[in-house]
C-alpha cells in the first residue's frame, strides 16, 4: 500500500509538468490555431536556463520559479512576431512545420553549447528528504512540485474564469469565431497568450531540473507524451488539458512501477481509446473532432 501511495505521488508530481505544459499549449492553439511543436523544447530551455542561472551566476531554484518564465514569456512573444504570426494566414500545417524545425535548431544550440551529458541540478535546500506519514516516506520535493502545479493551474484558471481579461481569453481559446461576432479582436491577445503559453512551458522545466536528466533531448519524448495529453483532454480545452496532465502522469507512474516494458504504450492505448469513445477529447467540442 505505502508503495502504492509513493507511485501516486510520483504520478502526480510528473502530471504537473504535463497540466502546466499542456495549459500553454491549449491555450496557444485555442487563440492562434497553432499546434506548437517546440513546446517540448521550450520546456527543455526552462530547465536548461534553470541549471545556467544555478551554475554560473549562482541563481537559486526560489528565483528561477519566477526568472525563467519572464524570460520565456520574452522568447515566446518573439517568436510570435518575428516568426509565427507571418504563417497564421496559411495552412497549419506551415506553422507545425516551422516550430518543428525550431525545435531542431534549439535542441542543436543547447548541444553545441553544454554537450549531450546533461547538466548538474541539485534538489534545492529545505525540499530534500522525505516526509514520513504513518508508514509511508514520501518524497519532500514530489510532495511540492505537485502541489505547486495544483495552485498555479488553479491560479491560472481563476485568472481565466474571475477577470475580464481572462474570459477573453478563455472565450478566445475555446470559441473563436464566437467570440470575433461579438466584436472582441481576438487578434490583440494573439501574441501575450503564445507568450504566456511559452513561459508555462518553461515553469514546466524548471520544476522538472532536480529531478529530470536536463538534456538537450529532455523535450522531444515529452512533446510526444504532451500532444497524447492535449488529445485526451480536448483540442482547446483548459480544464481537459489540467486533467488530463495528472491523469497521464499517474498512468505513466504506475506503467513504470507496475508494468515497465508497457508504460509508455499504456499512455497511447488510454489516448486510443478515449479517441474512439470521444474524438473531441474528455472535455473537447465536438466541432474540433
């Protein structure tokens, strides 16, 4: 049972990687149309900016929760403007083409710069350990990082369901078209909520730096896992990208506890079979399927 309990834990702690990731990418392709395939890379460069900052200017984790997403909220409104917004006219497959072959450019930087053995990052100090319940020793940082992703995907959707601004958005991302007739330009928040989308991606990375290998690699089998999860949950859908994170995560923990040949196949037969039940996802439109 306690082992149970631990696998729980783990599942849940990398289920918030997968709703913070999967948040930004529901919500960059609800707005613009967009199927990002560099948020596994971006991602990635949260973790990667994560370990640079501790390593050579002595930044701590406390700081790099906040740093590391301001700065990826800057790279992503660039690469709107510079690089995204000039294809959004065309077909998507354009822009899917375009972020893929960003993704190879930045998997290569990261290479060329820091190598391919990966970067040094230590569990910050006060989250090592384990905290014993009963019988049970669960992991101290686990317990936080699957906390901290419930009250930033709690905050992000308070944000989104109690502002203004944030029902514009939700309206921008789950019915566009909806939303132009009333006569919003769904065009102006185009470029902060890629942004915005981006720098979830890199929070992402930077709660999975003391417990990941941090490679220049660390993103391309999490974007795979990722668009499983944006399926399951529903093209577009905020809550279904959320829950379907956590879920993901817990069914990835207990194929690698239980089942570990399987666990990665496990994600893609859940993925099928919700498709066959529900092609619009668990929380999907219908009009998306």
């Amino acid at each position: 049972m306690s082992e149970f309990i631990q696998y729980t834990l783990q599942g849940l702690a990398a289920g918030g990687f997968y709703a913070l990731s999967a948040l930004g990418l529901a919500v960059i392709f609800g707005v613009l149309g967009v199927v990002n395939f560099s948020h596994g890379a971006c991602y990635m460069l949260g973790a990667v900016i994560s370990a640079v900052l501790l390593g050579e200017l002595h930044v701590g984790f406390w700081v790099a929760l906040v740093v590391v997403p301001i700065l990826m909220f800057g790279f992503g409104v660039l690469m709107e403007r510079l690089l995204v917004r000039w294809l959004l006219a065309l077909d998507p497959l354009y822009n899917f083409l375009l972020t893929f072959g960003l993704t190879l450019i930045l998997v290569e930087a990261v290479k060329q710069r820091y190598g391919v053995s990966g970067l040094p990052y230590e569990v910050p100090a006060g989250l090592t350990g384990q905290v014993s319940i009963g019988s049970v020793n669960l992991s101290t940082y686990a317990i936080f990082a699957c906390l901290f992703s419930v009250v930033v995907c709690v905050a992000v959707g308070l944000l989104l369901t109690k502002t203004r601004i944030g029902m514009i958005v939700r309206a921008s991302t789950e019915a566009p078209e909806r939303t132009r007739a009333l006569g919003i330009n769904v065009g102006r928040w185009v470029t902060p909520v890629f942004g915005f989308g981006i720098a979830l991606a890199g929070l992402a990375g930077v709660l999975a730096a003391p417990t990941r290998a941090i490679t220049a690699e660390m993103g391309s089998n999490f974007i795979i896992i990722l668009f499983a999860v944006v399926v399951i949950g529903g093209l577009g859908s905020i809550l279904g990208a959320v829950v379907a994170g956590f879920l993901v995560g817990l069914v990835e923990a207990y194929g690698i506890a239980y089942a570990p040949t399987y666990a990665q196949i496990v994600i893609f037969v859940l993925m099928a079979l919700v498709v066959l039940v529900r092609p619009s996802g668990l929380f999907g439109r219908e009009e998306v399927a």
